[in-house]
C-alpha cells in the first residue's frame, strides 16, 4: 500500500516539472535571494583569490577586463531569478511552462556554481590590497554567517569593509592594474616608433 503511494507521488510532479526538479527548483529559488549568504559569497569570491582559473574575459560585455567567473556566475542566477519575478512564487511558475524552464535552469545554475564554489567557512587573508586604515597586509574575507549580513572584510586593526566597499576597492586595483598595463603599452610603442 505505502509502496503504491510513494510511486504515485514520485511520478505526480508539480506543474511542468517532475517532483525531483521540483524539489531542486525549490532550494536553488531559496538560494537564489540576492541577501542570501550564498549570493553574497558568490558576489566576491572571485576578488579574494585573483587566482588565474577564476578570471575569465567576457569579451561580449567588456572586452579586456577580466571578470571572475563567480561574478558571472551570480549575474546569471540574478537575471533567471528576475525573470521568475513574473510569477508570485516557484508553484506558479511551475505551471507555466517557461517558468517551468526557468526554473530548470535555476535548478541547474545555483547546483553548478555550489559544486564548483562552495562557500568557504574560513576567513582568508587578503594578499592583493592593503588595509586602507593601518596600511598593512592584514585584511581578511570570510563569507557572510547570515542573511544580510554585510561587512565580510575585517582587519586586525579593527577596521572593517561592507562588501560594497570591498568591491569598490577591488573595481579600483582593477583599474589601476589596467591603467598601468594601457601606459606600459603605450610606452613600448612610443620607443618603437623613435627607433624606427
Ligand atoms: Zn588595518
């Protein structure tokens, strides 16, 4: 009898999508909350490391500067989930069968960036900037412990960073690395042009 019953349910599904996406759609919706701690860390994950195998160019928004592939990875999630705006919740947009999609891909697209991502328990040092109030190579970023929670960067010297400022910051070191990169290059031709 409870055997007849579960394979009922099995099959029974919600919508367009069979119970097991269902049930997936369900987590990664809940994942997917911009103030969600997963979200945050995947915000600035990328800029903690600078680690080559994070950085990938997309050449269709920006050509030249480097953007993390976890910054991609959340943009992604952002853009399905405010297409899933359109409907109250995850059990409507399961009926529609482009919100059953999207939910699809959601399911998918939190499920890989957890894999590839998971979030770190541990603070990690910052070795790339330094600290704008003690100027010492003493930042640390841990992820976010709760929903909202906003300051991720703290150093020894009791400074602390939003995760905003943290990303500024970063935008800026980009920037100046970039800048630094264009003149070196600049320069190079300029010589090569005298010597010609
Ligand atoms: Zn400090």
């Amino acid at each position: 009898m409870q055997d007849t019953e579960r394979a009922h349910l099995a099959t029974e599904g919600v919508g367009y999508l069979e119970m097991r996406d269902y049930d997936k759609a369900r987590w990664a919706y809940e994942q997917s909350h911009p103030a969600s701690p997963f979200m945050q860390w995947l915000r600035t994950a990328g800029n903690v490391t600078f680690a080559v195998e994070d950085i990938r160019v997309d050449s269709g928004t920006s050509p030249g500067i480097p953007i993390p592939a976890t910054k991609l990875a959340h943009d992604e999630i952002t853009r399905i989930s405010a297409e899933l705006n359109k409907w109250p919740g995850v059990d409507e947009a399961a009926h529609d069968k482009f919100g059953a999609s999207l939910l699809l891909d959601l399911g998918r697209e939190v499920g890989t960036a957890m894999a590839r991502w998971p979030m770190e328990d541990k603070p990690r040092r910052i070795r790339e900037l330094m600290c704008g109030e003690c100027e010492q190579f003493t930042l640390t970023v841990r992820p976010p412990r709760f929903e909202g929670d906003h300051s991720i960067v703290t150093c020894t010297c009791g400074y602390r960073m939003t995760m905003e400022e943290f990303e500024q910051l970063v935008d800026m070191f980009k920037k100046e690395d970039d800048d630094r990169k264009r003149k070196t290059l600049a320069d190079a031709r300029r010589s090569r042009r005298k010597s010609a």
